[in-house]
C-alpha cells in the first residue's frame, strides 16, 4: 500500500511555500506516495478540510508566492485539550503514515509537541521572513522581503532627494530586525533602527543633523516594526502585549518620521512596506532553496525518521531534531551589528 503524506502551510505567509510543497511533492509522488493538502495550517487538521495534491502541476507551482493550500496561526496547543484530539482523529481517518508541517515557531512547536507527546510521525520544514528560527542559517522568504524592502528604499531615494526629505522606512520583524538590517545596509540607509540594539532618539536626530550640515539633502531611516525607540529616557516603543503576550508593534517609522520633523525642522514623510514583504513572487535563490528544503522533508519521510526539520547549515541542506528548531529565537548577533557598525545607532536603552 502507499504511503499517505499529509501537509500543512501555517503562520504568516512567505514567498517560497509553494516552492517548498514542490520541492516535497515532486519526490514523493515520484516515489508512489499520496499526498493530501491540509487547507490553512493546523486548521485544516483541526476541521477536517483537505485538498489532493496528487496530480498538481508541482514545476508550474514553484514561481508563485503564497500557498497553494492556505495559511493560518491557528495552534492546536491553544486550546489543547479540544484541539489536539481533533488533529489526531483526521490523522487517523486518513490513514496517515507522515505529516510535514511547513511553518515557523508557532507551527513547528506545536509540530514538535505533537511528536514528542503523543510520537505523530512528523517532519518540519522552516519558513518566516522575519528568518529568526536559530536552528537555520536562513529561512525562505527572507531574502525575498529583503530584496522587496531595498528596492523600496532604493526607489525612495529620488522622491527624498527631490523633496529634500527623510525617508523614514518601516519593515516587518518584531522581535528580529534582520529584514531592516539587510535591507537598511544594502540600501546604504543614513539610520537603521532594529530591536537587538535599543536606540535613542537624539543620537538619530544628531546624526541626521551632522549629516545635513555636511550638505546631505536627504536621507532614509530603515525602522523595524519592533525597534526599541528610546527619548528623554522614555522607551517610546509599545509596552502593550496583545493576547499571546507579544508586544503590540507598528507605528514606529510615523513616530520616528514626527519626531525627526519635530526635533530638527528636517521635513521627513513615513511609508510602512507592510504585507508588501510577504507578496510577490519568490526570488530565484528563494525558490530553489525552498525546493531543496522541501526534497529533503521527503526524503525523511519515505526514510521513516520523524522529529525532524530540514536546515540550511553553511550552505548545505542539513536534518536537525525539531525541539531545537524552537529552542531559540535567532536575532541579529553582535557580530552581524558590529561589522556594520556605521549603519546602527550606538548601543543606547536605559
Ligand atoms: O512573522 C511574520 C510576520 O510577517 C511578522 O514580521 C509580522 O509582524 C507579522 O507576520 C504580521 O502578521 P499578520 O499577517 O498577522 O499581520
């Protein structure tokens, strides 16, 4: 008999995950295995809802952004006590011999319970933009926002300069700044503001000052939506937590642009790239890396070995344990910040 493979897509989208059901689903179906979509994350395991995958054009698939099957933050571990047992009903009315959860720290530990608690033969596949998974050098998608966040900072350059303006640029990353930070450098940005290095206001307003004086006409701030913004001693950054006890971001580029308009007379405008970062297509290294990612989940699986995720570890694809997956967040590291030390605010907080 067949092997029956289920797959989810959970979290916040990335460019990459159809790339990522490809790169599983060529393999295989290659190999006589049945694959079944499970529509909108952990939900569709949860109700019940599937979509075949059998006989999907997988080549087609991988230039597409989104997913092919949906995406929610949905957690069976929310409410676990009704959730999960209905997870573990459709599996068996499946009839499943593996499950490959494609998701970030929400999705994978739920993944990573699953199989610890109660041994579903699971495999993990990383995503997120905000590439702050520790057990991965890289996630798909991140590069894709990145390239999206430095073409918008490239482009603003001319408006900037023909209005003499500060550009003050919001990118996504609430507890990372890696999509500022990349972006923020590789558009040569006057100012990067991100959540691992605190920052104080008057140091940016000095430093946009110093360069107005130099005869700069325009300048652009990169501020991710979790900066840790400091005045006068004050954390302007929201203290407020939301129901999973995250703190509430955004917000932070129109602040940023007030102040720097109120503090130095420097006309500045704010742009929030939002949910531009997760649109559009993959780029190409975005695609084949997800494809890679997406083979190796399936050779775990026609191998039988679960509690697993694919990585990326200097440049191979590598099998790490999931319970590392989620152990940690990875943030930017002092070395990341202090080999570009020119581009990031001294260390300021408290
Ligand atoms: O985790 C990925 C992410 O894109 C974050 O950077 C961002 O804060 C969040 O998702 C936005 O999520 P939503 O789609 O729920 O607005």
């Amino acid at each position: 008999m067949s092997l029956r493979v289920g797959v989810l897509t959970g979290g916040g989208d990335a460019p990459g995950l159809n790339a990522a059901i490809c790169g599983l689903g060529r393999r295989l179906v290659a190999a006589g295995a049945e694959l079944i979509g499970f529509e909108d994350g952990w939900r569709g395991l949860m109700q019940d809802r599937t979509r075949s995958l059998q006989h999907e054009n997988f080549q087609h698939l991988l230039v597409y952004g989104g997913t092919l099957i949906g995406s929610s933050g949905d957690n069976p571990y929310r409410h676990p006590a009704t959730d999960v047992p209905k997870v573990l009903a459709t599996v068996r009315r499946h009839r499943l011999d593996a499950l490959v959860a494609i998701g970030g720290e929400g999705t994978l530990g739920a993944a990573d319970r699953l199989f610890r608690d109660h041994a579903l033969p699971i495999v993990g596949v990383p995503k997120t933009i905000d590439n702050d998974l520790e057990a991965t050098d890289f996630t798909f998608g991140f590069f894709s926002a990145v390239e999206v966040a430095t073409r918008a900072m490239d482009d603003l350059r001319s408006t900037a300069e023909s209005h003499a303006r500060v550009m003050v640029v919001e990118c996504m990353g609430r507890h990372a700044g890696w999509i500022t930070a990349y972006a923020g450098v590789a558009a040569g940005a006057e100012g990067i503001l991100v959540p691992e290095r605190p920052a104080h206001l008057e140091e940016l307003c000095g430093r946009l000052e110093h360069l107005r004086q130099s005869g700069a006409k325009s300048a652009i701030v990169a501020v991710a939506e979790g900066a840790r913004v400091w005045e006068d001693g004050v954390c302007l950054s929201s203290s407020e937590r939301d129901e999973f006890g995250e703190y509430r971001t955004g917000g932070m580029a129109e602040l940023v642009a007030r102040r720097i308009r109120e503090r130095i007379q420097w006309d500045a405008r704010h742009l929030v790239l939002g949910h531009l970062q997760r649109a559009g297509r993959p780029t190409a290294f975005d695609r084949i890396f997800a494809l890679r990612l997406g083979a190796r989940a399936a050779r775990l699986v026609l191998e039988g070995r679960f509690g697993y995720m694919a990585a990326m570890r200097a440049g191979e694809i590598v099998e790490v344990p999931l319970q590392t997956a989620v152990a940690a967040r990875k943030l930017i590291s002092d070395k990341f910040l202090d080999r570009y030390e020119s581009f990031f605010l001294p260390i300021g907080g408290p």
